[in-house]
C-alpha cells in the first residue's frame, strides 16, 4: 500500500528496493478502503513506473468514483504506462457499510473490467504512439477470487468458482486469490476452477504469518478463520523472535506446498514490510530462483 504519511516515504520506498533484488514480475498497489487514497497511489504507481524496473498493477475499485470519476482516474494511469490492473469491487466506505452503487457508479469488478477496456479503446483511437504501446505491451487485467469464499459478500466456494468462470468470460487475465492457510483450499479451488472451464492463471495470496496479532486482526477484516494450529504454535513461543522463526516455518512450507499444487507463482501480502515475505522464499527454497546482485 502507498505510504500514508509523507515520513513513511523513505522506508516506504527502501522496501520497494529490497524486493527488486528478488525480480518480482509485479508489485500490486492498494487503492485505499472507500477509494479514498487515489492522489498517493498514483503518485507511488506513477514512480514505480518511471524508476524502477518492475511492474506496478494498479488497484481500482467500483466504490468512491462516480463512473466519470474513475474513467479520469484509468486514463491517468493509461498515460503514465500502467499496462495492468487489478478490477475490484472494493470494500465500502467506513461510514457507509450498506453502501450500494448507484447508476452513476460501476457497479461490479466485472462491469469495471469492461470499463479499464472501453477507456483504453478510447485512449487508442485518440492517440497513435498509445495503439502501438498496447501494441507492444497489451493491457492486462487482474481480478480478485475467494478459494474458501467471500466472507464479506456471503458466498460459496461454488459461487466464487462462477463469479471467477464470469470475471474470466469478461476478459480478466489472471486471479490472485485472498489469503488462506491451508494448500488443500488452493488446490481443491483449481480443480474446481478446471472443471468450470477456467483457464486463466490462479495466483495464490499468501500471508506471513509471523505475528499472532496480526494474524487475528487480519482474520477479523477478512472473515478467513486462523488455523488454531498456527495461533497455538505462535502463541506457545517463548519469544517474539521464536514465534518469527514459526511463522516463518509455516509460511514456507505452505509456499512449498502450492508450488507442488500446480501455482503459477505467488503474492505475498507483504504489508510493506519486506523482512518476513523475503524470509519465506528463503526458507521455501526458492529465493535462488530469482534473486540477483545486480
């Protein structure tokens, strides 16, 4: 998530370092609960572009924007070269936790699927160099799936395998999932996606779970249940510092267990902290496939 204060800048960005050493093939950044953060996001996604060298997928979501709002907001991104996206229906604002669209709002992740491509049409007919850069580097579109299901919206594990099979139908290009704790929910989820005709691929969202308070607070916003296996082997560690070292452990080894699953890769939540996410692929074994001196 972009920094909230200008003071968080410094080891905002110092973190952003520490995971180029690793070549990620994107960083996704936060749009804010409500909508509300959109001046920082594209002030942080509009550097990402222009300094480093990976690939920054913009969040957007269907709350906070009127429709002619967040068509502003896609064209700005356009223009300042983001190429991917991540299509969201958002969470509601604070204050209004029976928010519901209107007509003048887009009104699901898919209808804002269709809009990320309506607005780079436009931007492609009005302007040449833009044709050739989608072109050379296609818009690509990025949704949100629920392998245990939605919590928040009241769904099904069934219900998200359809609403994936119609987000993938509208043009998404890939999935990342919310956070879980268990493999077998990630691969009893592709073989259900398999069967429903779903090609596209299925990235899991993983969490480090080296902190027991952040796991709760994290279980409370999200509705995803906490293993009591893992809050008892935190909780048990005489130290923050063993606790670490067990979070860690699990983390990794659920890591190992999705790759053996058939995952195309991961997402780590990293909170912007850099620290645990980069000591799973350490203890996963897999830092080596990507890290670089240079």
């Amino acid at each position: 998530m972009p920094p909230r204060r200008p003071n968080l800048a410094p080891k905002f960005w110092q973190t952003v370092d520490d995971f180029m050493t690793y070549r990620p093939d994107f960083v996704s950044v936060t749009y804010g609960a409500g909508g509300k953060d959109f001046s920082t996001s594209h002030e942080t996604i509009t550097r990402l572009v222009r300094e480093t060298p990976v690939k920054p997928i913009a969040h957007l979501t269907c709350v906070g924007s009127p429709r002619e709002e967040l068509d502003q907001i896609i064209r700005d991104y356009l223009r300042v070269g983001v190429r991917t996206f991540l299509a969201l229906r958002g969470d509601p604002p604070e204050d209004q936790p029976d928010w519901k669209p209107s007509a003048e709002h887009v009104s699901s992740a898919i209808e804002l699927i269709h809009e990320i491509r309506r607005v780079e049409e436009e931007e492609c007919r009005a302007a040449p160099s833009t044709r050739l850069r989608n072109a050379i580097r296609p818009l690509t579109i990025a949704v949100a799936t629920f392998p245990n299901g939605n919590a928040a919206a009241g769904t099904t594990v069934d219900q998200e395998i359809q609403r994936l099979r119609e987000k993938q139908d509208a043009g998404a290009d890939f999935a990342i999932t919310q956070l879980f704790w268990s493999a077998d929910s990630y691969r009893t989820f592709l073989d259900l996606a398999e069967r429903a005709g779903i090609t596209i691929p299925i990235i899991p969202g993983i969490l480090p779970g080296t902190s027991a308070n952040r796991i709760r607070r994290t279980s409370e916003l999200t509705g995803v249940p906490t293993p009591d296996e893992l809050l008892t082997i935190l909780d048990s560690a005489p130290n923050e510092e063993e606790a670490y070292r067990r979070g860690v452990e699990w983390g990794a080894r659920l890591i190992i267990d999705v790759l053996d699953a058939g995952a195309p890769g991961v997402h780590l939540y990293s909170f912007n902290q850099s620290g645990p996410a980069l000591d799973l692929l350490e203890a996963a074994g897999v830092s080596s496939w990507y890290k670089t001196d240079v």
